[in-house]
C-alpha cells in the first residue's frame, strides 16, 4: 500500500467528513454567486448510483408543487439537492475503501431550467465556472479537462481529476454536466440542465493535491482554507518553564479560544491540555495557522502565528491576535471589529 493509501487511512474520519461539509458549503456558495438565476434547496431519499431520472422526476415535482404559480418559464431557476447515493458495484465500493466504512457515497446536484433560447449559454457558463471552481480551491492547477459527448438529445460534460499518486489507473470523474432534453422534461419552452458533484471524488482530488512533504519528509496537508477541517489550533511550548508557567499558558489558551468562539467560521481544533497538539499533528491535519505559546508570551505578551504553508512564525502582540487573525482568516470581519 502506497504512503498516500496508507495516510487516507489514517487520516481522522471527523476530518474527512469536515472536508465533504466544506466542499458542499462552497458549492452552495457557488451556485448562489455565480449563476444569474434563483437557486433553491430540497431533498432527496438515498438512491442507486444512476440517480439521473430521481432527480430530474424530483425537480420537475418540486417545480411543480412549490414553484410552477409563481416562477414563468421564461425565466431560469435552480434546485440543489445533497443525497446519499449507494454505490452500484464492488469495484466503486472498493475504490474509496480509504476514505469510508460505510457503503454510501454522498452526492451534490444542480438542477437548472433555463429557457431554450438560454441554454447554451448557461451549460458552457456553468461548465467553464465549474472548472475554475475547481482550480480555485486546490493548492495547484488541477489536471481536470473537459470531456464532451454526444448521444441523441443529451449533452455531456464531465470535470475530472488525475490523481497525482498510484491510487487509481484512471482519471476520476468530479462533475458530469448533462442536457436532460428528453421525454422525461414535461415543460414545452423549458431545458433542464444538471450538474452532479460526486462527493467522495471530490474529497479524493482535493486530499491527492495538497498531499506535500517537506524538507524533513513529513507530511503537510496544504488544503485551501476554505476547506480545512481546522483553521486554527493552539499549540503550547512550555520548555524552559515551570510548572506554574504551564499553568498560565493554559489560561492563556482557554482565554483565547473564548475570544474565538465569537467567529464560529472560524474552526479551532479542540484544545485538550492533558493532550496538546503538536506541530507535525498540525501540519498533517491541514491545519492552516498555529498559535504557539512560549514562556516568552507570559514576559512580553508576544505570541507566534506559524503559517503550515511557509512554515514562518509571526510575531504578535496577544492584543493584536484576534485582528491578525480576522486579517487572514475573514478580513470582511474586519469592517464590524472593535478592540476590546
């Protein structure tokens, strides 16, 4: 098994899952900012792998239960569902045996009705939005291409992914855009468009790519911060200090991650003090910045922000943390921030 197998399977199940939550939270962000149209949320009952037709036969009954009285044709408009999908055979199932125990894949699809005469445009928008999407999130350009079929009155695009390691001895397939202008579209002036993200995949593509190691050979897991499990962890260095020393930096910690707790985006990894964390644990659980407290803090009140990317500790004062951080982490923040 390679080191990269070996470290998916080792890697924390909560990680995984926080990645997945992530991925699907920028994707909802997505669809909301980017597409011209209303985008709304429904669900959908766990389904085979082949879900096109649930999915379109939900979209069209949501329309018209929901929507049909007061959205026109002539308009476009989107639907989003989050579902679980089983895998529809041994050889899938195996495939992700290092991300998941159970056998259920998670999937995200838009459902997008647009007017005939916007067709066109909106699949090559949301194909080529996608794909920069894509490229966006990971530490570098993804090796993803366009994929094109044709077949009778259906369109088909599909984004993938070249995974770097010997995992697997294809490509794998993150989005698979279709045009469903078929006999299960009841609506005259309407075409249906879907954009189905495999979710697993995704996680798959986005872990290969920001799978690093350093000079030392250890790993570090340069995940965007938008789809880190933790931004932030505190990390206690307590060499040189006594035991009354420890004690404060402790109290410093929890004070800290009180001040944090007003910026739930902003996720911390749980601080335990019978069990800190360290900074190779850091850097292997993607975690994008370290708060490390040294004896130094308690003389001078100066606290280092270690960066996993560039490995640099920042000096700052224990006053200016909280807007550092807001700084870095959600600078829009900044705007409402009032020292205390």
């Amino acid at each position: 098994m390679s080191l990269f197998a070996n470290f998916l399977n080792s890697w924390p199940a909560y990680c995984k899952h926080q990645v997945i939550n992530n991925i699907v939270k920028e994707w909802k962000k997505f669809a909301s900012k980017i597409l011209p149209t209303k985008i709304f949320i429904a669900s959908l009952p766990i389904t085979d792998s082949n879900a096109d037709d649930v999915l379109i036969k939900s979209a069209l009954d949501f329309y018209d239960k929901n929507l049909s009285q007061w959205i026109s044709q002539k308009s476009s408009f989107g639907i989003i569902y989050q579902y679980p999908c089983r895998f529809q055979n041994d050889h899938e199932d195996s495939k992700f045996k290092f991300l998941h125990e159970s056998h259920i894949n998670q999937h995200v699809s838009l459902v997008l009705f647009c007017p005939k005469s916007e067709t066109l445009k909106l699949q090559q928008m949301l194909t080529r939005t996608r794909f920069h999407w894509y490229r966006k999130l990971s530490k570098s350009p993804m090796k993803s291409g366009f994929q094109t079929n044709l077949n009778g009155n259906e369109n088909l695009f599909q984004i993938g992914y070249q995974p770097k390691r010997p995992i697997f001895d294809e490509s794998i397939t993150l989005d698979t855009i279709r045009l469903n202008c078929g006999e299960q579209n009841s609506l005259q002036d309407v075409d249906i468009i879907s954009c189905n993200s495999n979710l697993h995949n995704c996680l798959l593509a986005f872990l290969d790519d920001c799978f690093t190691r350093n000079d030392e050979e250890k790993i570090v897991m340069k995940l965007n911060p938008q789809l880190v499990p933790f931004k932030l962890a505190i990390n206690i260095d307590s060499d040189g200090c006594k035991a009354i020393g420890h004690r404060k930096l402790l109290e410093v910690a929890e004070h800290l991650i009180g001040l944090l707790e007003e910026y739930p985006d902003i996720s911390i990894f749980p601080f335990t003090p019978d069990n800190p964390i360290t900074i190779d644990q850091c850097d292997r659980l993607a975690v994008k910045y370290c708060i490390i407290l040294t004896e130094e803090t308690l003389r001078t009140g100066i606290i280092h922000l270690r960066n996993r990317d560039t490995t640099i500790s920042e000096q700052i004062h224990i006053s200016n943390l909280l807007k550092t951080i807001l700084f870095y982490l959600q600078p829009e923040k900044l705007i409402t921030y009032v020292d205390k």
